[in-house]
C-alpha cells in the first residue's frame, strides 16, 4: 500500500484509485477472516476453552466485543495480526455481522486513506531524508499512544474509577 502510494506521488500510479482499491480489498479480507470464524471457529473455540476457566476467558472476550467492539475492530486495523485476530473472533464471538461490517468499513477506510497518505506524502516529501521520515512516524506513534492513554485515564476518571499511574 505504502510502496504503491509512494509510486502515486512520482506519477507511476493514481492515488485515487490505489487508496478505494486497498480499502475494499482490506474489506473482502476482513469479512471472510469473520466468515471462517462464523463458520469453522465454534469448534476451535470449544477445544481451545474447556473447563470453567475456558468458558469465562470465552465469555469475557464475548463481553469485550459487545462493550467496545467498535473500538476493537478499529484499532485492530493498525496492528500487525491484530486485525486478523480480531475479525476471527468476531465471526466466532457471534459479533453481529451488521455491526461488524460498520466498523470494519469506517477501518479500512481510515486505513487506506492513512497508509495511503503517508506513502504519498511521505515518498515525495522525505525522499532524501529518510532518517527524518522514520523520526517524525516515531514521533507520531508515541504522540498518538500518549493521547490515547490520556483519554483512556480521563475517561476512567470520568467513570469514577481509580486510574493507575
């Protein structure tokens, strides 16, 4: 995706074109990660989580996805075999697929319109310097950890719980 935005900024590609095109096929892959969680993942699940502590740790996960599954899925899109992860266990967690969908399609929209940005933006704007680009997407990383860590901690107060430092 990168490397074909890069492409797009030096005239060999359309960006217009490349960033729908990562989207939808980020999309089709996502749903059929759901679909073999749907269909295939109930017997896994069912060995992988006998017993009681099983059943808990499954029942969690379940709770987990209906309080923020939004959240989850969104989030899972920028982390490398998380989105796979995640989707699965959508499908085998009985997410409701509309739901999923929903999210899954505000996802790989943000992220083909990010990677595809960066690519493009970046592959003309740090061409020389690549030092520089690697210090500004670090930057940016633990800019946006920082935040989200912050509104997680404001957030928990807001809720009235203690928050650890």
């Amino acid at each position: 995706m990168i490397t074909a935005s890069v492409l797009a900024a030096h005239g060999h590609l359309w960006i217009w074109l490349i960033v729908p095109l990562a989207a939808l096929g980020a999309f089709v892959g996502d749903n059929v990660s759901y679909a073999l969680g749907h269909f295939f993942g109930d017997p896994i699940a069912t060995r992988l989580f006998r017993g009681e502590s099983g059943r808990r740790r499954l029942d969690w996960a379940r709770a987990a996805h209906d309080r923020r599954g939004a959240t989850i899925i969104v989030v899972a899109r920028f982390v490398p075999g998380g989105r796979t992860a995640v989707t699965f266990a959508a499908g085998t967690l009985e997410f409701p697929w509309r739901r999923f969908a929903r999210y899954d399609a505000l996802a790989v929209l943000i992220w083909a319109t990010y990677s595809g940005m960066l690519g493009y933006i970046g592959g003309s704007t740090f061409e020389h310097s690549t030092w520089k680009a690697l210090l500004l997407a670090f930057g940016l990383a633990a800019a946006i950890g920082l935040l989200l860590e912050l509104f997680r901690r404001l957030k928990a107060r807001a809720d009235g719980r203690a928050t650890e430092l």
